[in-house]
C-alpha cells in the first residue's frame, strides 16, 4: 500500500460524497466547471487494481457524481476517464476517475472526444 499518496492527504471535509469504496471532490486543476474525482479510499495504482466489487460500485459512483454535478452546474454533455499508467498520462498511481462536464463551446470543435489524447488522432 502506497500511504504517501496525495489522496489519502485529502481530509473528510473536502468530499463532495462518498460510498463504501470511493470518495469524491473536485478537482483542484479543474479543466471545466464541476471537474470531480473518484478516488478510492484503499490504495489501488489503477483501474485494472480495483477489486471486482469495487468496478461494480465504481459504476454506481459515477452515477453519484453526475447528479452532484447536475445540482450545482449545468452541462451540456461529460467525458469520463481514467489514465491507467505512465504511458497514459497517469502522473498520480492512485486510482482516480475524472468525470469532466463538458459546455457547448468550451471547444471549437469537440468532435472526436477523448481521442484527443493521442495528438492528431482526434478528428477523423
């Protein structure tokens, strides 16, 4: 177990909610208004470390988080993603999901999504 991780710095007040496994806030770097992550409160380096029962609920908490952010802001759509090693992007190896609302017009042209992340890969 990794007990140096930044997350588990995070103190209780700072959840927006949690369940059993996760907890949520949003995010301190936030790319959009209403950015969140879910973080697991046991040490897991990535999506493929959760437990079965853990993807069951993260599912669940997902859900969760939309309706957090619906209550308090007013998107147009979401991306939701994980960085699952280096290679990926994963800078912080504790598992987190981002559940980024998206706006019309945050971008000029949205299409082609989270294949973004691969440069010139985006548009087709």
């Amino acid at each position: 177990m990794d007990n140096t991780s930044v997350f588990l710095q995070i103190p209780k007040e700072a959840y927006v909610l949690e369940t059993k496994s996760f907890f949520v806030i949003r995010d301190r770097y936030a790319v959009s208004p209403g950015h969140s992550l879910i973080i697991t409160k046991e040490w897991r380096s990535d999506y493929f470390e959760l437990t079965a029962e853990e993807r069951v609920e993260l599912s669940q908490a997902i859900t969760l988080t939309r309706e957090s952010i619906e209550r308090e802001f007013t998107p147009d759509g979401y991306n939701i993603g994980m960085n699952c090693g280096e290679a990926a992007g994963q800078t912080v190896f504790h598992f987190h999901c981002h559940v980024i609302p998206r706006y019309k017009g945050d971008m000029r042209d949205p299409r082609g999504g989270v294949r973004h992340c691969v440069e010139g890969k985006g548009y087709y």
